[in-house]
C-alpha cells in the first residue's frame, strides 16, 4: 500500500477492511491517500478475491499479473473465462493501457502490459492480442506511451505495472533482477515494453513521471540468498518500487502480542491477531518524500502500527 500515514489510520480501516487486504496474498497493495491499486496476481485466477477488491469502496487501480490468467491461456469467443469475469468486475478500475485520473487528490494512474511475467517474452499472447490488439513489445510500449499523454498538468503520475522496466540492475538481488537461477548473476528479468515507453515519455519531455510501482518479482530470493532492493532513485529522479512482500500476512508473534496486551485490558490469551505489509508513500506537494514498509496489526477491531522499515526519505 501507499499511503500518506499509517500511524493515523481511517476509521472505517477495521478489521474487516483488513482481512480483504489479507486476501492479497502474492503482492502488497498501494494506497494513497484513500484509493487503493493493486499491481495483480490475487491467485490463480481468484474471482471472490478480485470481487471483494472490486467491491471496496474508495477509487483505486488495479492491473492484473501472470498469475491472474494462470489458466486462461486465449480468447474465447463462446464462453466468459475467469480472465474477463475479473476483467468485469474491476471495470475501469483496471488500468492496463489506460489512464485513470482522480481529481479530488490531483493523481492519474496509468497502466503497464497486463499479465506480465517478466522477460522478453509477451506472456498470454493471444490474451493480450485478442482484448488489446497487443502483438509485440513495441504495440505494447506505444499503448502505454499513449495512455500517459494528456495527464494533467498538476496531477501526481502513478505509472502501475505488474513487473518493473528494464534497465534497472542484472544482478539476482536487484529489483528486477533474475534471482532463480544458480549460475552467474542472473539477469535482467524486467520489462522491455514499460523501459521503452518511460524512456519515451522522457526524451519527448511529455509527461513528468515520479513514480513507477510494481511487484511480481519478490522481496525474499530463492534459494535463501537474502532480500531484493526494493527500491531504485533513478538520475532523474524518478522513484521505482517493488512491493512484493510474500507473505504479506503473518500471525503475531508472542512479542507483539505482549505489546498490544499493554495497551488493552485483553489478556494475551484472548489475543488473536496478524501482521500485514504495506509499502507506503508519503506525496508533498508534487513530490515523494518517504517510502516505508510498514507492518500492522489487526486485533479484532484494533489496527496498530508495530514495524516500519525506511526505504527512502526526501531530506
């Protein structure tokens, strides 16, 4: 999630607000403000779980991933596949080539290649060109390049994709970098269409874009070689971020358990609870001024900030 706090967190964010969020196993969410996007893969094709995000009620943006069309590998003309119930249900909420303005808090959110798994390869091909008429990465960069013109001008651009661009490190630790495989450093696993069409964006000096968010290519690596960077300050200062935490939702441990017991008559024993993550961002006046991954607890109808991890701050 990107937020402007958590600490202060809305009224009606209760328990039950949580646990939809928990139901987002694969990826952390983004909140700014109140208006939440999600950079997909909800599960293997999880209608109830895209329904019940299509059902919260504040805007959001959500663009879904590989695992979101796991078994639906094309278009069929004779039947409604899980792919396009999903697709039903989020409507315009779901932003893949397309821009998604809001505004009452002067932000646009503009949408990657849907379905992406990385590489440079177009996953779900037939998908992408059947409901797209996407055949290649350079159709693909062109439809996001177009999507991002006429933003307006005092609008904050989100740019909201499943996997992060091209460009970014090779290394198995880097944000997009290839963390499976045991011989040399991997690779760039990032996308090429979404490298192309910032870089597009930029050279033309078209639009200003701020931030990039992303998932897909998970915080903890395989083969127990650490953690991923999460995040990238690029020369021109354009901020790319990767909220896969997986899990996100975790049971409290004792320790947080006897920490929320100090603020509350229950007894540690009657405490049942989790921890979930967010990636949060804090906006001031244009401009990103901190990212932090947060994790908070949600006891019954209490929800309480317990960690947060700085992973950038504007001086």
């Amino acid at each position: 999630m990107i937020a402007g706090t958590l600490n202060k967190i809305p009224k009606h964010f209760n328990s039950s607000s949580a646990a939809r969020f928990g139901a987002l196993y694969r990826q952390v969410s983004l909140l700014l403000l109140l208006n939440l996007s999600h950079y997909g893969d909800f599960g293997e094709e999880n209608l109830e779980v895209v329904r019940s995000v299509a059902n919260v009620e504040f805007a959001k943006a959500v663009i879904l991933g590989n695992h979101d069309s796991w078994f639906t590998k094309k278009f069929s003309e004779s039947e409604k596949d899980k792919v396009q119930l999903q697709l039903e249900c989020l409507g315009k909420e779901h932003v893949a080539y397309q821009r998604l303005d809001l505004p009452l808090i002067k932000v646009s959110v503009v949408g990657g290649r849907p379905f992406s798994c990385g590489g440079t390869s177009l996953f779900r091909k037939k998908l992408l060109s059947a409901r797209y008429g996407v055949k290649d990465m350079d159709e693909s960069a062109k439809r996001i390049q177009k999507a991002a013109l006429g933003t307006p001008e005092n609008h904050f651009l989100i740019l909201l994709a499943h996997n992060g661009p091209t460009g970014l490190g090779s290394g198995l630790n880097d944000i997009c970098g290839k963390d499976w495989e045991f011989k040399g450093d991997g690779g760039d696993h990032g996308d090429p269409d979404l490298a192309c069409a910032i870089s597009l964006l930029k050279e033309n000096n078209e639009v200003s874009i701020p931030l990039v968010v992303f998932g897909h290519m998970h915080k903890e690596l395989a083969h127990g070689n650490g953690f991923r960077k999460m995040i990238v300050v690029g020369a021109d200062n354009t901020i790319y971020l990767n909220g896969a935490i997986v899990p996100r939702v975790k049971s409290l441990d004792d320790g947080n358990k006897r920490s929320l017991d100090n603020e509350s008559p229950l007894s540690s024993l009657e405490i049942k609870g989790t921890a979930r993550a967010f990636t949060l961002v804090e906006l001031s006046e244009g401009r990103v001024t901190k990212v932090a991954e947060s994790w908070v607890a949600v006891v019954e109808d209490r929800t309480t900030l317990i960690e947060e991890y700085v992973l950038f701050e504007r001086n």
